[in-house]
C-alpha cells in the first residue's frame, strides 16, 4: 500500500492531499461551509415553463435551479430502470407552483454567477451503501467489475433493503459481509429519521441537513482499505478522525497519524511546490513535453506539445511516446486540479490508427482511478479528444483565485482570502523558527481585512495558535499578492506600532470590509483597523471617532460626526 492521505487543517482553510506511490494525485480546498451534498427545505420562487425549470429559494445568496428532470424519478447509470417512459414529457408547470415548499438536495454547489443546482431526488452517502429514500431500486457501483462479487453484493443488499428505500452498493463494499452492509445501513436510515424530523419542524427556506466537513467527508469516501496513512497535522481534528473511523472501521485506527514537527505539513511531504504548479497553464511532462491547460467558463482545452523531447527511434515513435505520458499526466491533472464539464484535448496528429487507439486505451486505463464520472469519445483525424468529467462545484483555481484587476479579468492573481491564508502559513512556520515575541505585518488593505477577521477574530486566534503577538498594518501602495512580515521584540513592536490611546478623537474615512454588517462598518487610520460601531451610515465620507477599545490589529471606535468642511463653515 504506497497511499497516503495528508491534511492541513487551518484556521480559516482545510487541505487534503492524497498521494498514491509518492505522488500527489488529488488535492481538495474547503474555506466555507459545505453546500454539495447538503439538503434543503425549499421554496419555490419562480417557475419559468420556458426552460422547463424552476428556480428554488434555499436560504443562500442566489436561488437554485431546479431542472424538471431532477424532480422526476429518472434513469441513473447505476439503475437505469429508475425511469418509466410514462413519466416523460410532463410539464414543469405540472410539477411545482410558486410558494410551494420542496426538500431539494443539492448536487452541484453554487459556481461563479451561477447558484447551486439542485435534485428532489434525495440520496445519502455512507461508508459502503448509499441510501436513497422513496426509491425501492438496488444498484452496485460500476467499479466493482468482478461479475460475481457484483452478484454477491447485490443478493446482500437485496437482502437487507428495507421497503420503501433505494440502495447502491459503494466500491468501498468489496470483500465486505452483510454485518458490515447492514450497519452501514442502520446509521444511514437514522440520519434520514433525523432529518425528516428537522423537516417538520423548519420553515422554508431552511438547511435541514449539512454534508460532513471536508476530513470527514475524506475518511467517508477516501481512506479505505488501499490507504495506508491518514496524516493530520491539527490535534483537535485528529480527534475527531479517530472517532469517526473508530466508527466506520474500528481496525484502521492504527494508520490515523498525529502530524506535530515544527515544519508545516505540506511543506514537509513538498506538496505546496506542486500546488504552485498546478496553478500554472504550463504542465511539463518526465520526456520534455509539456501541456498547455486554459480554462474558460464554457470548456477547459488542453494542449499536448513535444517540447524539448526528440526521441531516439523515428517521429511517430517520438509522438506516441508524447502523447501516452501526456494521456496519463491529464487524467492526473484533472483529479488534481478537480476540473469538469467540456474538456478537450489536442494530442500530437498521429496518422496511425493503431497509435491513436493506443492513446486513447491509455487515457481510459489512467481515468479508471479517478473517483469521479469521466465520459471520453475516440480520437479524431484531427488528434483531438472530448470529453466530459462531472462537475459538482468550483476547481482548485476558482477556490483559491480571482480575476486580475490590474488586466481587467485576462489573467488571475491570488484573491485577497488566498494571500492572508498564505500569509497566515508563514506566520506559523516564522513562529516555529524564531524566537521573536512579535510579529508586524504590512499587506495590502484588502487583505488585511481578511487577516484581521470580523471584529479581529482572525487574527486573535493566529495569535492563540503561535503564541505570539501580531501586529497587522495595511498599505494602500502595497501588490495585493505581496506583504511583509518583521519580527521583533514585543515592547518595541508596541512602541511603535501602538500610538493610539483609549479616548482619543481620530479623523478617518469610512470603508466596507468583507465583514461589515450593518450598523457596523470599518476605516483605517495610518494603516491601522478600526471597527466602527455605527458607521455603516457614513460609508465613503469622512468623520471624527472616539476610539473605545485599543487591541494590537484592531480598534473599536464610535463615530462622533462627520468632519467639518470649509462649506460647513461657511453654510453655518
């Protein structure tokens, strides 16, 4: 067994890595609560007949799409029984009105300008069994392609299946025994009674039931039997990890693995070089190949070039070598960077047609790893590929990315969260290797803001974790992708950095902040925070502020009133 599993669990960020035979072949973000998987008490807001859809409120920042397909019962790849052709056809306007209350769960999580998509048709994962309630259909997963280990694990779930209730047997179910299945089982018809008690008693729009956290979600669906590390480098969610596989397989507790060395995790298993190249449009192959992946909002290309590689034997030799690394270094690629929808490939042209199924033998064997649904085409004359992978909510570049401002959206740069969170990772390795009582760190405003938290709990808790006193600045001037941080010693820092008292009378513009809620708002007065109680109202002008509280990042104030200006004067 050559996997492991590592975990990075942040503050404000939690990372999990997988590396099979010493590389690293997936790599998941979660910085928000999760909304895939989750299940909603809905309210229908708008039906449009036009689009046979609806559009359903659940409580988040934009309503969900609800297509009529996801309402009806329909065909699975599992169970395509699932579907009665007299089902067919039948109008949205038929299925839901509007004001009408619906349990929805969502399967693809809210992408850019778009919300999240959303299903009637309830499912719930657990270890070996997925639980679907109102379906009396029993499926296995494709990949279980033993023909008898699929008969026998059906005759078991066909055996245990409660009336009323849909089961698919999860890849993870190889080898197991009915006990297994059965208390599989047991926990996930508990969850349902659960939920459908939190149902009853909520009102629409409401969450009724959240889809485990990003570690959990990974002992669930990740670390089996082929695992043989799960590394976490945060004690209290190591905790929580053997709880939970004490749980669902008491026996492999033992490769659960505390992480506790000075040097961050990922640092330490070089994981965060590869996250810097996967955040790259350039992917160099072992040959000198490389390929070129661009990703736009309607498809993601990828480009296959020789490079540097010229072979030893003849060109075709030369191309089809290319292109089997390159195959094999997509369907990576893919997994890592969690990329889905249209993708489409420009191999080498090969004029062989052997050489072309070859390639395209390759990708298919390489995809068979990858958890997720992938669906290739053949090759054309032209070299081309289509293909599509399931998409379920934002790649790894939309996670920790944003549009560059400084070129008007041409090319990316680190959003304002992604740069404090690096920031934050030096913090804690500075704090590991020094012995310095303080630190001052100058970022640009924006992320400033996000260092600092709402109302400086972000930057309280860091300092919890370091056990050491922050001091965050900002600097207009300042790249958004850049900052500094100085040690030093803590009556200095102080000295300097701390020239505000309780009481004082200071002149600052109002701002917002990611974190401003009204009546609060926020300013910054010579690079320092100040959380203003009543300031919402005096956004973008000028005012007076009694400060109240006086912390290290951050000070309380209350505005007084606006500041005076000669025409005040004059109109007085």
């Amino acid at each position: 067994m050559s996997k492991e599993l590592i975990v990075n669990a942040g503050t404000r960020e939690t990372r999990v890595a997988l590396i099979d035979a010493g590389k690293l072949v997936e790599l998941h973000v979660e910085r928000e609560e999760q909304v895939a998987g989750s299940i909603y008490k809905s309210k229908v807001a708008n039906v449009l007949p036009g689009m046979d859809a609806a559009f359903v409120d659940i409580g988040l920042e934009r309503n969900a799409f609800l297509y009529a397909g996801d309402i009806l019962p329909e065909a699975d790849e599992e169970l395509p029984q699932a579907k009665s052709e007299s089902q067919r056809g039948v109008n949205i306007k038929d299925l839901c009105k509007v004001g009408q209350e619906l349990v929805v769960q969502v399967v693809k999580a809210p992408r850019g300008t778009k919300g999240a998509r959303v299903s009637t048709r309830i499912s719930l994962p657990g270890r070996y069994l997925v639980l679907m309630p109102d379906s009396d259909n029993i499926g296995v997963s494709r990949k279980v392609e033993d023909r008898t280990e699929r008969d026998r694990l059906k005759k078991i779930a066909d055996k245990i299946k409660p009336i009323g209730y849909g089961i698919i047997v999860r890849t993870e179910a190889e080898g197991k025994g009915e006990r297994d299945l059965s208390k599989d089982l047991d926990f996930l018809i508990k969850m349902w009674d659960q939920i459908q008690v939190r149902i009853k008693s909520s009102g629409a729009p409401a969450i009724v039931h959240q889809d485990l956290s990003l570690v959990y979600r990974t002992i669930r669906d990740v670390f089996g039997s082929d695992v043989h590390k799960l590394i976490i480098d945060s004690k209290d969610e190591y905790q929580k990890a053997l709880e939970l596989v004490g749980l669902l397989s008491p026996r492999q507790k033992s490769r659960v693995v505390l992480y506790d060395e000075p040097e961050p995790i990922f640092e330490r298993f070089s994981i965060e070089m590869e996250i810097d190249r996967l955040l790259k449009r350039k992917v160099w192959l072992k040959s000198g190949g490389h390929l070129t992946i661009d990703q736009t909002e309607a498809l993601t290309t990828i480009d296959v070039n020789t490079g540097k590689f010229i072979g030893s034997t003849s060109l075709s030799d030369t191309i089809l070598r290319t292109n089997q690394e390159a195959a094999n270094e997509i369907a990576r690629q893919l997994r890592l960077r969690d990329i889905g929808g249209i993708i489409i490939m420009d191999f080498i042209d090969m004029s062989s047609a052997r050489d072309r199924n070859t390639v395209v033998n390759t990708l298919e064997k390489a995809l068979r790893k990858d958890r997720t649904r992938t669906k290739i085409s053949n090759i054309s004359p032209l070299g081309l590929i289509e293909m599509t992978r399931k998409r379920t909510g934002e790649t790894i570049s939309e996670i920790v990315n944003q549009a560059c401002p400084y070129c008007q959206g041409y090319g990316q740069i680190l959003s304002p969260e992604s740069v404090s969170i690096q920031a934050e990772r030096e913090l804690r390795h500075l704090a590991a290797e020094v012995d310095d009582e303080a630190f001052m760190v100058m970022l640009n405003p924006e992320v400033a803001a996000y260092l600092i938290g709402p109302g400086g709990q972000t930057v309280d808790e860091i300092e919890r974790r370091i056990r050491r006193a922050v001091f965050v600045r900002s600097n207009p001037n300042q790249h958004i992708e850049k900052y500094d941080i100085i040690p030093g010693d803590l009556q200095d820092t102080e000295r300097e950095m701390l020239a505000y008292k309780k009481g004082q009378i200071v002149e600052c513009e109002v701002a917002r902040t990611p974190f401003s809620v009204l009546p609060r708002s926020a300013a910054w007065t010579e690079g320092y925070m100040l959380d203003l109680q009543n300031g919402g109202k005096y956004i973008g002008k000028r005012v007076n502020v009694r400060l109240v509280n006086i912390g290290r990042s951050i000070a309380e104030g209350v505005v007084v009133g606006p500041v005076k200006t000669s025409n005040d004067d004059k109109e007085g």
